[in-house]
C-alpha cells in the first residue's frame, strides 16, 4: 500500500474513554447491536468528491486543502495516483464503501471518446484497488451540473442535443457502477429546476426528466444491473427552485409517472434541513411509502444558508436517523454516505481522518442510543398507548375502510364528549435524554 499518510495508522477502536484523537471511541465495528455488527447497520461510504477532489473553496476565496499527491492537472497520471491515495485512505478510516460521480475519477476530455476511454481506464485502475483492498462501490452517480452545457439543466434542458449528452454521460456511469459491483445508482438533478418561470415550460421539462429516467431503467435491466436506483432530493442550489424539493415531492412525481417501483430515495440531512424539514421528517416520509434506500450523512449550520455539508456530528439528529434505520430493518443497498467535507479551516491531510471519525463515532453513538430506546420501551410504549384506541373494533373497522360517516355519527352521539389524553411532549424528551448508549 502507498503511504501518503505517514503519520496515521489503521484507526481503531479504543472505547469512549480514549483520549486517542486517531481513534474510535464509539465506533466499534465487529461490536453487535440488535444482534448485528456495527459495520453492518452503519454500512459508511467516503465519497470520492469531497475527499479527493474538494479544494475547500468557497465564494469568498480559493482552495485550502493540502493535497501534496494532486498536481491539479488533468491527466489520467494524477487521476490514477488520487485513486491510490484513496484508496489508502479507506484503509486506514475503516470504511467499507465508496461513492463516486464519473467526473471525480476520470477526467472530461475533449470528445466524448476520448472521455469514455478515460473513463474505462479509471474503472479498469478502480475494480484493481477494490480487488486487492475488499472496498467495495456503495453507488456511482453522473456530474449533469459540472460542465457549462448543463447550465439550463441535462435532463430537463430546453436543448435536447443536451439532453442527448446527458443520457451519454448516465449511460457510461451506469455501465462503470455495474462494472464495478456497485449496489446503488442515483439521480441528483443537479440542474434540474429552474431559475424564473419566465422562460420555463414547466410541465414539459418535468416530461422531459420522466422519459430521462424511464430510459435509464431500460438500459439497467438491458445490461442486468441488479442495483437499486435511488433519487436524490434537494429544494434548491444551484437553481432557485428544483423539481427534486424534498421526499413528499420525489414520491410524488415517481407515483404519478409510475417509477415507483424502480426507484427509492437517497435523503441528505442538508438537503432536508434546506427544504424546512428535519431528518427524521424525511426519513419518515420516505420510509413510510417503503422508498428509504439510502442517506447521505452530512448536516448544515443553523447559521448558514446553503449546502455546507459539515460532518454529522449532532447526536440527537444521528440518534433520530439510527432510530428510522434500525426500526424499518436496516439497509440493504443502502448505507451511510458521508457528502461531507472539512471546514475551509481543516486544510491538512490528517483533517480526512479528524473529520470521517467525528462522523462515524456521532452515527456509531446515534446507533447505540438509538437501540437502547427500543431496549428501554418507554418511548415506543407511550406511542403505541397514544393511538390505543384504534385498536378497538371502531379503529380496526375504518383503518379497514368499512366504516360510513353514518356509522360515525351514530357512535360519535352515544360516546359523549372524547376523553383526551396529554401528549407528554416533555416526558418524552426527559426520558431520551436519560438512555445511555448501549455497549
Ligand atoms: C449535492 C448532492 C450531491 C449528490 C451526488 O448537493 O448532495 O453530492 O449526492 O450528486
Ligand atoms: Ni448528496
Ligand atoms: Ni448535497
């Protein structure tokens, strides 16, 4: 194995105790919870964007990050040494997967030959470093919002010739993730919104990124790739208004032009936070219509608009998450993508490190806690004593859809005035601040 990392050491697991900064202190991943080992609920993935090909610009200043390995050049060389260096990275994190777009591992060249070929050769580097390391491809993803012709949009362009290129560019990231056993695909429509109705057909683009996406199913099952294909939501940034807003409206769009049975939802906290919900909201909603397949773990900054993707590191939110996770049975495809990055701040080598620990401990930790609520019963107890009375023959009889309004009004005027019962808002979070972690 390369060493680009001179100073760090496989990170292992040291318990909470450890004043270890290289260490894990809740991130124990052989330790079983629910009967499970860790590595398999949490199933993390480094994406190769922020990791190897973020400067750590913002609008205000140029990059920060030190990357002695990256000549900055687009060569296929400093593609190929970046791969090494990742790779050598996920040994040393302890990270079992790894997500990528097509343009964070190959260069664009100047013909779209020339830029698969580039492609083929970095697949060809990538399944070699997967073989000998046991990493293994969480999902790839196509850059649509990278280069200057998708300035309007890819699948949603009002210019099909680019829309043309951009069913090119899915079409080989298809092909890379199944030639690399990759167990997921997705969608983020990077550019797929717009910025004033003023020069939008609306309804016509919304077709438009239909037939898109029909037409990658197509060719998934022509080729026999197994993965799951997810689509991620996000309300705005870049556009002023994307039609990919938020779990509700991916579903609803999916529903209505019948993809739902192909497809299911990758959430990002950040992207929920922006569109005005929590996590928990969008883990809900999405895994309610069973279409949870996979998280992209970073988080915002109350203080901050915009898609910071700081590092989870919020216990009660890592909490919140695990609890969705373990309660609708854990992954399968999916996992825990960190879409993170270091602060412009962290700009040295050993900040990669500093950053994927605070992220995997504050899941590891939302993990345990959130098994020692479901151990502890009290939470889901109140809940299910919250809705006790639709498990009376009345509830059972409209959940089943065999109740009239007649029927109501009849029951409604003999049972007197409802009985309520409090919330218990407070009790409830009383008792989640008081479960410990379990192990
Ligand atoms: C950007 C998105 C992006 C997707 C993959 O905001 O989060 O990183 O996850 O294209
Ligand atoms: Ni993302
Ligand atoms: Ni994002």
């Amino acid at each position: 194995m390369s060493n680009y990392f001179p100073d760090v050491s496989r990170i292992c697991y040291a318990g909470p105790d450890s004043r270890d900064p290289l260490a894990f202190k809740w991130y124990d991943p052989e330790a079983t919870v629910e009967g499970k080992p860790m590595r398999e609920h949490l199933r993390f993935a480094c994406s190769y964007w922020h990791t190897m090909r973020n400067l750590l610009a913002d609008p205000f200043g140029a990059g920060t990050a030190q990357m002695p390995w990256d000549d900055g050049s687009d060569t296929l060389e400093n593609a190929e040494r970046r791969a090494e260096v990742f790779f050598e990275f996920l040994t040393k994190i302890n990270i079992d997967f790894y997500c990528f777009h097509d343009r964070d591992i190959a260069p664009e060249a100047h013909s779209i030959e020339e830029t698969n070929a580039n492609l083929d050769h970095m697949v060809r580097v990538l399944g070699a470093k997967q073989q000998s390391s046991g990493k293994r491809l969480l999902w790839g993803t196509a850059c649509l919002f990278g280069h200057p012709r998708y300035v309007h949009g890819a699948a949603s362009a009002p210019n099909v010739d680019v829309f043309a290129h951009a069913a090119s560019q899915v079409r080989r990231a298809i092909d890379a993730t199944h030639q690399l056993g990759g167990e997921g695909y997705v969608f983020w429509g990077g550019r797929e919104g717009y910025d004033t109705l003023l020069n939008t057909d609306m309804s016509r683009e919304l077709d438009h990124v239909a037939c898109f996406l029909r037409m990658a199913v197509e060719y998934k099952k022509r080729i026999g790739f197994q993965g799951a294909f997810y689509l991620e939501p996000k309300p705005k940034e870049p556009t002023a208004h994307q039609y990919d807003y938020d779990a509700a409206t991916c579903l609803n769009f999916l529903r209505e032009h019948d993809l739902l049975d192909e497809f299911s939802l990758n959430i990002e906290t950040n992207h929920a936070t922006l569109a005005g919900h929590s996590m928990e909201h969008e883990l809900e909603v999405a895994a309610a219509a069973g279409a949870l397949g996979s998280i992209d773990a970073n988080m915002g900054d109350a203080h901050l608009g915009w898609d910071t993707d700081h590092f989870p590191t919020d216990l009660y939110m890592t909490t919140a998450i695990m609890r969705v996770v373990l309660r609708m049975g854990g992954f399968v495809t999916g996992g825990l993508n960190f879409d993170a990055k270091r602060r412009r701040g962290s700009f040295e080598p050993v900040d990669l490190f500093h950053s994927h620990i605070a992220g995997m401990d504050a899941c590891a930790r939302g993990l345990r806690v959130a098994a020692a609520i479901r151990a502890d019963g009290r939470i889901d107890d109140l809940l299910a004593e919250r809705y006790a009375s639709w498990d009376s023959a009345l509830g059972r009889k409209i959940a089943n859809g065999e109740c009239t309004l007649e029927e109501l009004e009849q029951h409604a005027s003999t049972s007197g005035e409802p009985t309520l019962k409090s919330g218990r808002e407070e009790l409830l979070r009383s008792i989640l601040n008081n479960i410990r972690p379990e192990g």
